[in-house]
C-alpha cells in the first residue's frame, strides 16, 4: 500500500468528508492515524476500536 503523508491528497480527501459530515479530526490524532496507515497491517474496525482504546491511534 502506498504511504501516506499529512499534505497527501487522499488524507485531505478523508478530512473534507469528514467537514462535509460537521466532523474534524484534530491534528495530533491526524498522525496517529496516518502512523496506524503507514504500518501495512490490515485496517479493521477491531484494530481501531483497540487504538482508540489504547489511545494508540
């Protein structure tokens, strides 16, 4: 999978959904998402739920 970067297309993409459904993500958690993406596992809702849990976004 491609990586991603903070001034990528695809996360200003995510980003502008997110405004359009009077959603933000605030920059911090930005990186630990893009972090979450870069690091090749598989993104299931469970790998989510357990970073948001950890707080390891």
């Amino acid at each position: 999978m491609k990586q991603i970067q903070m001034n990528s297309k695809e996360l200003k993409r995510v980003t502008k959904n997110l405004q359009l459904e009077n959603m933000s993500l605030h920059p911090s958690l930005q990186k630990k998402a893009v972090s979450l993406v870069n690091s090749g596992i598989d993104i299931t809702p469970s790998v989510i739920k357990k970073a948001l849990q950890n707080g390891k976004v």
